[in-house]
C-alpha cells in the first residue's frame, strides 16, 4: 500500500505522523471501539516503518486513553462512549466535559399538563395539580445522544423564563435547589418513530432506557426524568 507510506523526510518524527493516522483510521470508523488493531508487523508493512516507531506510537496512543492492551490479546481501541457514574449527580454536560466534548441542546418542547398519578407519587405534587414537562434533546459534539422527558413540579415556573440550553442542575444550582441523590432504573427500550426521529436511528432499535428521580438536600422530589439513550454513545457505571 504505497499510499499509506508515511514521509520519511518530513520533520514531524514518523511515530507522531502513524499516530495521526491511527486517529484518523479511529475517527473514520476503520477501527470501532472495542476492535482491535493491526499487529505490529502488519502496521510495519502497511506503513514502512520499524517496530520502534510503530511501539512509540501504540504506547503514546495508549497513554491518551485511545488505545488500549489487553496481555496475550492484542492492541484495541477503548471505549470512546460518553460515560455517567450512577454514585453521583452527575449532568450530560459535565459528562461531555471530561472527555473534552461539546454539549449542546434541543428544545423540544415545554408545557404545563395535569399531574399524572405517577407525578403526585413520585413528585408529591396534589391531585388534579400541574406539573411543568421539558423535552430536550441532547447532543455531544453536534451527535445525538439522548432525548429526556423531564417533569417538574408546577412551582418552578421559573424554568418557563429560562434558556434551558445547558445543564438543568446548573440551572436549580442557581435558583436554590440542590440535587442531593437520585434513585435509578435502567432498563432496555425500543425506539418509537418518534423516538428514532430525533436519536437519528430506526423505529425499533434497541435504547438504554434510565428513569430516575431526583432529590433535594432535604430529600424532597425536585423533578422526574425519562432518557433514552443510545447505548452505541453513551454507557453508565454503576
């Protein structure tokens, strides 16, 4: 493969330049999360270059978090999935953060509907009351990643006056409401045509499904959720 032959006269060292085109091999999907990379031998051939330089670069691209060893395996690519530990409040945007991607948001919808049973037991909010729901969809580096259905209490009408772009714990942070725990249920979903529409995946497809409830410092219900998730761009630790 001549074309692959890296350019030996260049002043950028020939480790850095198969580094280079590892991450563009990754990022082009030659090479999904969890497969496995070339052996040394083969990348030598495919890119002319000596076992030194192709050991330089796998350690190099191991030490980013990109590539990982597994002993008597082989080289692969780690799992590049956006991550949430289920131990902490934790937002979609600060979880883009850690791994230095960009969050952004689209508002869905935002309205006002009478309280469901489920909302006055699991938001203590009166029967025949309303409640405020927030559908968003959430997106790392401008990819879709999860489509939340959020509903509030009818009290915090301020969230009707917001932006409601960024973080929603940011945004209770500043209005005095504190997210203390939540408590988890993760289960498997099927996309609906809705669904699917706006994950960009098809009707039927198989989603991480997290419904949770979220409590103040003084362990009252701050607000509900719904996520589905799509588990090939995001995962949970638990």
């Amino acid at each position: 493969m001549p074309d692959a032959l890296l350019e030996k006269k260049s002043q950028n060292p020939l480790y850095r330049q198969l580094m280079r085109r590892l991450k563009n091999d990754i990022a082009a999907g030659a090479y999904p999360a969890g497969g496995r990379i070339p052996s040394e031998q083969v990348l030598c051939e495919t890119y002319g270059v000596s076992r030194v330089t192709v050991r330089k670069a796998m350690l190099d691209l191991v030490q980013e978090g990109l590539l990982v060893r597994r002993q008597g395996k082989g080289t692969f690519v780690a799992d590049v999935r956006l991550k949430r530990d289920l131990a902490h409040i934790t937002s979609f945007t600060d979880a883009c953060a850690a791994t230095g991607r960009r969050a952004s948001t689209r508002l869905i919808e935002l309205k006002r509907e009478p309280a469901r049973p489920e909302d006055v037991e699991r938001l203590a909010v009166a029967e025949g009351g309303e409640v405020i729901q927030l559908c968003r969809l959430r997106l790392s580096d401008e990819e879709p990643v999860m489509l939340e259905y959020n509903r509030f209490p009818a009290a915090y009408g301020f969230l009707e006056k917001e932006s409601l772009s960024g973080s929603l714990y940011d945004l209770l942070r500043a209005h005095g409401l504190m997210p203390s725990r939540a408590i988890h249920d993760i289960s498997l979903g099927h996309a609906t045509p809705a669904v699917a529409r706006h994950l960009l995946t098809a009707p039927g497809e198989a989603l991480l499904l997290l419904d949770e409830t979220v409590f103040d410092q003084q362990d009252r219900p701050l607000h509900t959720s719904r996520q589905w998730i799509r588990g090939d761009r995001f995962t949970f630790r638990i």
